[in-house]
C-alpha cells in the first residue's frame, strides 16, 4: 500500500492539471483581496453598503478566504478528480496497471489518499494566500497584525478540505464511470454549478417548503452551510445557517466515503476495456 501511495504521489505530484490548480487558487485568492481592498478604499458615491476594511485584515483571513473556497473549491475539485481518474482510461495505462501487482483496489486506495492530500496542499494554499494577502492590507493601512486562535485556523483549514474531497469525489466518481476525464469534467461541473442548484431550488419550493429537509442533503448546501459558519461581527450580521455544522461534516464526509466505495465496486467489478 505504501509503494503504491509513493508510485501515485511521484506520478501526480507535478502533473499540469494540479499545479495549474494550485496556481489558480493562489492567483484568485490575491486578486479577490486585491479588488475588494480597492473597492473599500474607493467607494462609490452612489454605494450606502461599503466593503469594511475589517474583514481584509489578518484576524478575519480564516473567515474571508470560506468564501473563496466554496466559490473555488467545488468546481476545482471536480475538474481534478474527472482528470485524476478519468485520464488514465484515455492514455490507455489502465489495463497495463490492473495486470500487474497490486490490485485492482490497493491501486485506488493509493489513488484516493494521493487525491486527498492533494487537495490539502490546495486548501493550505487558499490559506497562505489568503494570510499573505491580510498581511500585505493591514501592513498598508497601519493596522495591527494579530491572527485568529490557532485551534479556529485548524477547523477553517479542515472544513475548507472537508468540502474539497466530498466534491472532488465526484470527480473521482464520474472519471470511473464514464471513463473519460473530458466527459467527466463536464458533466461534473454541469452538476455542481447548474443540476444541483436547480434541482434544490424545485424541492424547497415544493408545497410550501415541505420537502426542504430533501434539499439540506446535497454538497452543495451542506458545503455552504459548513463555510458560511465561519463569520464574525465584521462582516456584518448574517442569518444562521439552515443546517447545522454537525450534519453539514457528516453529510460530506457520507457523500465523500459513498462514492469512494462506489467507484471501488465500479474499478473491481468492470472488465477494463
């Protein structure tokens, strides 16, 4: 198990798809900062709800950069788990590594730790950036540099990957499936950015919102919920979330170990070609 962890780890660990990832996540997270810092520093005359300045400063990076996570996070995840395991089947490499020792699920469980850590080191970016970018703010403005409890960095750090691999596992999930990262890239970000959205929108609205609780059990609602806990007074008062944050953690961690099982069972039971 451990060689093949390395063996996937020296295979992916410079492939273009995930240092592109990681470049965009940092290149985003400096320019949302950027823009907003203007924006707060040049308000429109027109403009009664001005962006506050607290919120760019180190103390709120954990709570600013939630929100740049979940509008990255989930459609970044799904393009690297469509090409993470839907690209092997295009090179054609995935017979010559089912016929050859390990098998066929010691090879994907080695893909998906690889995967997982991956996306950690994404989600470690999104936070560096986002601490440098508070720092560059609050070093301009003459405002005091103190940083969030190290315990309230660890959650944010962990919820941000928590909502990366459940929707990355889709990904994973369609790559396997339809055996085609291309394919599956689309229909993955069609889901996320367009069906889910949709569909949950129907539900809630159906007899008066009777059948919400159906709704509060996609990703998409339970990785906003999870994120959108991470506030503060600074960015002004908010609505508490509709689902609470031990159902949102498991609900994300169900989607993320069910689909990992079910493209397990799909590898296992499938003829490769």
């Amino acid at each position: 198990m451990i060689a093949t962890i390395r063996a996937e780890w020296r295979k992916n660990r410079f492939r273009p798809a995930f240092l592109v990832s990681l470049g965009v996540v940092a290149a985003s997270t400096v320019f949302v900062y950027g823009i907003v810092w203007y924006l707060a520093t040049h308000p429109s005359p027109g403009n009664q709800q001005g962006v506050s300045l607290l919120t760019l400063y180190p103390d709120q990076f954990v709570n600013y950069v939630m929100g740049i996570g979940l509008l990255l996070g989930e459609a970044m995840a799904v393009v690297l788990g469509a090409v993470l395991a839907g690209s092997e089947y295009a090179w054609g490499t995935t017979k010559t590594m089912f016929t050859q020792r390990p098998g066929r699920l010691t090879n994907w469980s080695g893909r998906v730790v690889v995967f997982a850590a991956g996306l950690g080191i994404m989600a470690l970016v999104l936070f560096a950036f986002g601490a440098a970018s508070s720092v560059v703010v609050a070093s301009f403005e003459g405002h005091a540099i103190t940083w969030p409890a190290a315990l309230y960095i660890a959650q944010g750090l962990g919820a941000v990957w928590l909502v990366f691999i459940a929707n990355g596992a889709i990904g994973l999930a369609l790559g396997v499936l339809i055996r085609h990262s291309a394919a599956a890239l689309g229909t993955g970000l069609i889901y996320v950015l367009a069906v889910e959205v949709l569909g949950v929108r129907f539900i809630d609205s159906l007899n008066n919102g009777a059948y919400k609780w159906i709704g509060n059990l996609f990703v998409g609602q339970n990785a906003t919920a999870l994120l959108q806990s991470f506030t503060s007074p600074a960015f002004g008062p908010s609505l508490p979330p509709a689902i609470a944050v031990n159902q949102a953690v498991l609900v994300l961690a169900v989607y993320f170990v069910g689909l990992i099982v079910v493209a397990a069972g799909l590898l296992r039971l499938r003829d490769v070609t």
